[in-house]
C-alpha cells in the first residue's frame, strides 16, 4: 500500500510539477491540457519584467 501510494505522488509531481525540457519546460498537464501558450506568455513576461528591473537597478547602482 506505501509503494502505491508514493508511486501516486510521484506520477502525481511528473506530471503536475516537474517542467520538461522537451516541452518548453512546461509541465505535461498545462502542455497537453492546452496551456501551453498561456504559460509561455506569463513567462516571457516574468522575463521582461526582471530584464526591467535587473536594467534600473544596475542604472542605479552606477548613479550611487
């Protein structure tokens, strides 16, 4: 009964949370649930936003 149920939560991580390099490091269930360009576009956000940020704080860092 253990070894099912830790199998479960493992299927259950691979699935769900681990990101998969050969889908664009997406999770299995966002890539075939369709997600997949939801989650890209939340993450080229994420990107630019720290690519903003990281630019204004060494800019700052130069005026100090």
């Amino acid at each position: 009964e253990d070894a099912k149920e830790k199998m479960a939560q493992w299927i259950d991580f691979y699935n769900n949370e681990r990101l998969h390099g050969a889908l664009l490091y997406l999770t299995p269930e966002d890539y075939f649930a369709g997600r997949k360009e939801v989650r890209l576009a939340e993450r080229r956000e994420k990107l630019h936003t720290a690519d903003i940020n990281r630019k204004a704080y060494w800019l700052q860092q130069q005026h100090s």
